[in-house]
C-alpha cells in the first residue's frame, strides 16, 4: 500500500513539473514526452496527471485568459489519450465552485463558445452527466430574480448542446409543478382603508378624481389572485363547478382591464420598474411587484435597452391597484389566460379522456381569446407588435405539442429529398459528360441543354402561387386540384350513400335479404333506432323497417310541433333577456329528440305513441321556482348535488327564486332524465305538494298548446 503511495506521489510531482514547462510553451508534445516515458500503468499515469490538472488549475483563479488556455490545453491531452475524456468538465467544476459569480458569467462564454467540442463523439458521451450537473450546480447558485440573464445562458447552452429528444430534458407525460402555490392575504380589512388607483384621495386641491381610477375592493382582489390556481393546475376548468368558478373570476378581472385604461405615458413611466414575468401553465408566478413611477416618457429604442428586474409577483392587497397600472404586469396576467386556453383546446396525449370541453366551453373560451388579444394590444407600449409576437409564439408551441404527443422523435434530414437533389445532380452531371462525347465524336454539334432550375427555385416559384410542388408534374397537377386532402375527401360528390328516408321509402325489392342488411346498416349509420329495444323477439326485420319509417316520419312532425311553440314563445323570451351561454334549456331539438328515443323509446308492431318531454324556457322556470322556495336545497340533495355546488349556488345569487333558479337550469341542462313529469314525481315525494301542483299546472298548459298547434 505504501508502495502504490509513493509511486503515485512521484508520478505526481514529475507530471506537474512537466505540465508546467508544456503550459508555458504551449506544446502538449512536451507533456506526451514525459508521460510515455513514465513507468507505470496507464491507469496509474492518468490519475496522477488528472490530479496535476486539477492542483495546477487553483492556482489560476484570478486569471481568467489563462484559464481558458489551461482548459483547452486539458482538452488535448484528452485528445491525446493521456487523461479521461470528462477531465475538461470536471476542471470547469472545480474553477466554478471557486470564483464568485461574476467571474463564473465570464468563464461561461468559453463554455458556451466549445459547445461543438463538448458534442464530439470523444466528449459527449462521457461528459453529459457531468455538464448536466455542473450547469445544475450554477443554477442552484443563482438567484432567478437578480440573475435572470445567466440563468437564462445556462439553460440555452443545455438546448443547444443535448438534443431535443433527449429524455432528461423532456416533460414526457405533462405533469405540472402543483407545488407552486399562490399566497394571498384573506383578511378583507387590509383594504379597507384605501381602494382607489394608486392610493389617491377622491378630491386633490378641491379638484374631482379622475373618471379613469379603478375602485379596488377585497372582492376583485380575491377574484385576481385565486386565478393563478387555475394557470398552475389547468385539469381543474374540466371540472363543472371549477369552471363556473374560473369563468366568474375571468369575467371579472377581464372587466376590470376594460375599464380601466393605460395611457402611452403612463406605460413608458413603468418601464424602468419591475417587469412581470410570464409563465407558462405548468408553473405560475406566484407574486406581484409594484413598478417605480418615472415621470420622463421614454423611446422605444430606450425601452428596447432599459433592464428590467425581474421579480416575483408581490401579493399585498395595497399593491394591486398600482399592478394593475403596470403594462408589463398586466401583460404577464393576459398571456398567462392565452397559454391556459391554448392548453384547454389542444389536443394533448396524456389527459384523460374525461378532459373535454363542452361546445358553450369553447365558444366562451374563443370570445374571450378575443378579447384578451384586444387588451394586449391596447396596452402600450407596442401593443399591436406584442400581441402578434404572443401569437407566433403559441403557434410554434402547437407544432411542440404535436412534436411531443407523437413521441417526441429525434430530428433528421429527410433521405428521401437527399437522395432526389443527388440523383438530379448526378443526371445533369452525366448528360452533360454524354454532351461533351457526342460533340467530340460527331461532325456536328448537338444543342446545347437547357439548364435544369434548382429545386429551391421551384419550391420557391410554386409557394409564390400558393401551390405545392411535388417533383413530378403529373402528381403535381393532381395534387393542386385540391390542396387540402381532407377537405377533398369531405366533399359533396365523393358522398355516395343515400340517405335513410329515401331508402326505405323505396318499393324495389322490399323482400331482398341484401335490402334489408344495407338498410340496417344505413339504420346504425343515420339513426338512433337501432339501438332501441322492441319488445317481440320474433320481429320481421322487413317489419321492423317500415315500423322505423313511421317513426322517422312521427319525429318530424314532433320538430316542427316543436319549432311552432319556441315561435310563439319568442316575445316572451325577448322581454326577459337571458344571460349568455345559457339560453333556451329546450334548445337543440335534434339532439333532445335522439337523447329521448334512446331512453324511452321503445318500438312495437303497432307502433305505439310514446311521450315526449316537453321543451322548457328559462322564463318558466323562473315561474317555478317562488312555488319552491326556501326549500330548494332539499329538491337539490335528491337531484344529487353535493354541498359544495349548493354553496356555489348560493354564492352566486342573493335571492332564494335565483338561486333555486340556476339549480333548475343546470338539472334541465345536463341530466338526461330531465322532464316535467320528473320534476313533479320528485317534488310529491319530498312533500313539496304546492310546487309539485305548480309544475302538473305547467306540463298540462304546455300540452294544450302542443295540441293547438297540431289541430
């Protein structure tokens, strides 16, 4: 053991002399010399000269010239198989961990700079783990706040030097960072002592406020910041009561930017203050900064240049009225609502499938991306040119997103246009040789060749005429026919099945076995009658089809019964307007009339007449609701609603009648077993005779009319 020590001591101290004298003159052979002179094993010998690099390099910390030197100079070695590939890296940790940060900034250029020597089949393999966590070990040192451009330097080096499939940068399943949790004080009394703009008294000097200020109270503020839980945990909006919860907030922080309006000057005086950083939906900020007032309106070029400080969001409510007056704070907020929408209407490989949007869900969410565009562009400074930056920026992270649900594959140069450009390369090149032959050998010289156009200028001609070029001309002509190949096939003439009405209501070979199998599929194709039961298990199939073709019939004139007691029911509705996305609780009559065939339906040989729910409006079940009362909320326990929906109800209107209102509505809306009928067998159940008297007065008004009509 003894002996192994003093060998490795001796190898020590004759490879640091050596690497002294090769580092002064800058010649590695010098070093290589000495190294193969040594005996010992080549194992032996690299441990001792990695330890001469690593003693050597401390005592260079002030010199950072020399640094890089001694670096590169540690490369070659490695080159020259004297030391382990990972030794460059390994003394780049060591010089890190010894110098403050603004050297450690410095010494980072020469990392970033080598990236092309770090990613050569010599370097890359050994030395990724240990870059990874020399970069790793910077961050922890760096504060985001205070050294956001460094921060920023590491990250982009990492881009740059793994590649975009590399598995340890990746977030392969989607996960979100829920331990990000905004704080905020839930004590109202901290704002009631000033909730105008800015802390400013009504009058100043005798002189009336501003009509611009915007009244701040607890209510708003809650609203403002219980939304950053939403923007951490997106999955939550899937929920139906999160969703009215989230949709509530966004109506009002939304109306809360309408109304309150930057000027040009009043945006260029926040640009020197802290600038609010966005993030993206995986993980918020979770506090605000208030930015300093500077009186002088600034350029854009000074805008351009100006630093910012990029804090985090402070929470105290005294400090939202002056947020709310930061254009960079307020843009932080407004694109932290388009990443969320993006994330709710894309198409993402790990949700599950209960994560779906209703239609009225994406209308509401594309109205508002409207209006989120036009606040963004009515901030100042440069509006317009921000929103448009926002906009490519979403739309380059769809095609990641795409990139990543189909496994994020590794990044290649097409073969097959390699392969063209070199084929075509080749032909030119060899009619030209045979060209050349045929003048020599011949008395007479063959017309010269018309140059073939490079397949960039081709690319580039057809996109000018908004066409594709596809290398060959025949393909190419068909394929401009119709440019999009999924809306060609979608088109009216490539339809050729009849529709089922018409097949059945055709005479010709009725008793035909093949008639009857394509009618059947024509059924399960177009028609919700296929999948109802009838009652006779020895049913003719040709029976059953004429049966169905009654019945197709009967439903039509049920719509239009229908659509003759939603007209005369219109004034009524106009007088009392509605609010929006929740409409007509009857409305959709085709999908009603498919629901209800489904659940109640069922068809005989004599074809028997089956109830069908009566359509509701809004405003009758506004009429409704004073009969049942206080006691709403017992109705709203046997419909199955929890107590935290019942306390959203609550939350949501003052009075009793608008409460049991919304419960009406929602109940109509989304369970299928929905009816008058229902309503009222439930009701006598509970005791509630009165209301349950209210709704058999209603089911038979409704038929009255429904008769009226057909007569």
């Amino acid at each position: 053991m003894s002996s192994n020590s003093s060998n490795f001591l001796v190898l020590l101290k004759t490879f640091t002399e050596s690497l002294e004298r090769a580092f002064a003159a800058n010649d590695i052979e010098v070093l290589k010399a000495d190294y193969d002179a040594a005996r010992a094993s080549d194992n032996d010998k690299k441990t001792a000269l990695h330890q001469a690099f690593r003693d050597m390099l401390l005592t260079k910390t002030e010199d950072i010239p020399a640094i890089e030197r001694f670096i590169s100079f540690a490369v070659n070695s490695c080159r020259k198989d004297m030391t382990v590939a990972t030794m460059p890296v390994v003394l780049l940790g060591d010089i890190f961990d010894a110098v403050t940060l603004d050297r450690a900034e410095q010494i980072f250029t020469y990392v970033e700079n080598n990236v092309a020597i770090w990613k050569e089949e010599c370097f890359f393999t050994a030395c990724k783990h240990n870059l990874l966590r020399m970069c790793n070990d910077l961050l922890r040192r760096l504060s985001r706040s205070q050294n956001t451009v460094f921060c920023g330097r590491i990250l982009l080096f990492l881009a740059k030097f793994f590649p975009f499939s590399e598995r340890s940068g990746l977030n392969i399943i989607s996960e979100f960072n829920l331990e990000n949790i905004t704080e905020y004080g839930m004590d109202g009394n901290e704002m009631a002592v000033d909730q105008l703009s800015g802390g400013a008294d009504p009058e100043v000097d005798g002189e009336p406020a501003e009509e611009n200020k915007l009244k701040i109270d607890y209510n708003l503020y809650c609203k403002f910041w219980a939304l950053q839980d939403f923007f951490r945990n997106p999955n939550q909006c899937y929920n139906k009561v999160q969703w009215k919860t989230f949709e509530t907030h966004a109506k009002s922080v939304l109306s809360a930017f309408s109304s309150f309006k930057l000027e040009e000057h009043r945006a260029s005086s926040t640009s020197s203050g802290p600038a609010a950083k966005p993030s993206d939906v995986g993980g918020t900020a979770t506090a605000a900064a208030a930015s300093a007032a500077n009186k002088c309106p600034m350029e854009e070029d000074q805008i351009r240049e100006s630093g910012h400080f990029f804090a985090k969001f402070l929470t105290n409510p005294k400090l939202l009225s002056l947020q709310l007056s930061d254009s960079n704070f307020r843009r932080s907020v407004l694109v932290q609502f388009l990443i969320l929408f993006q994330y709710l209407n894309s198409t993402v490989k790990f949700k599950a499938e209960t994560h779906v949007l209703t239609q009225a869900q994406s209308d509401w969410l594309k109205e508002t991306e409207t209006q989120v565009y036009q606040l963004i562009e009515e901030s100042p400074p440069n509006g317009k040119k921000f929103a448009n930056t926002a906009r490519h920026m979403l739309l380059r992270e769809e095609l990641w997103n795409s990139w990543k649900n189909e496994g994020c594959k590794e990044f290649k140069r097409p073969e097959a246009a390699l392969e063209d450009t070199s084929s075509s390369t080749a032909a030119v090149a060899g009619g030209a040789a045979a060209g050349g032959a045929a003048t020599s050998a011949g008395s007479g010289r063959p017309p010269a060749k018309r140059p073939r156009k490079p397949l960039g200028d081709l690319i580039r001609d057809a996109t000018k005429q908004g066409k594709f070029y596809m290398g060959n001309s025949e393909i190419t002509r068909l394929w401009n026919l119709c440019p999009d190949n999924l809306q060609a096939c979608k088109g009216t003439d490539r339809n050729f099945l009849p529709s089922l009405e018409t097949y059945l209501e055709n005479p010709k070979e009725k008793q035909d076995p093949s008639f009857e199998w394509r009618a059947l599929r024509l059924l399960a194709r177009q028609s919700p009658h296929f999948f109802t039961l009838f009652n006779s298990p020895s049913y003719k199939v040709a029976d059953y089809l004429e049966s169905v073709r009654k019945k197709i019939q009967k439903d039509k004139l049920d719509i239009k019964l229908e659509h003759a007691i939603q007209e005369e029911t219109a004034p009524t509705n106009a007088e009392q307007p509605e609010p929006e996305g929740e409409g007509l609780v009857g409305e959709e009559e085709h999908e009603q009339m498919d629901t209800e065939l489904l659940k109640t339906e069922q068809l005989t040989p004599e074809d028997k007449n089956t109830h069908k729910t009566l359509a509701v409006t809004k405003a009758q079940l506004s009429e409704l609701a004073p009969s049942i009362g206080r006691d709403w909320k017992k109705l709203a326990t046997k419909l199955g609603y929890s107590a935290d929906e019942i306390q959203y109800f609550e939350s949501e209107h003052a009075t009793v009648a608008d409460q049991c209102c919304h419960l009406l509505t929602l109940w109509f809306d989304d369970d299928m077993d929905a009816s008058l009928d229902n309503l009222a067998y439930i009701l006598e159940g509970l005791d509630m005779i009165p209301a349950a008297d209210a709704v058999k007065q209603m089911i038979a008004l409704l038929t009255d009319k429904v008769e009226e009509v057909s007569e």
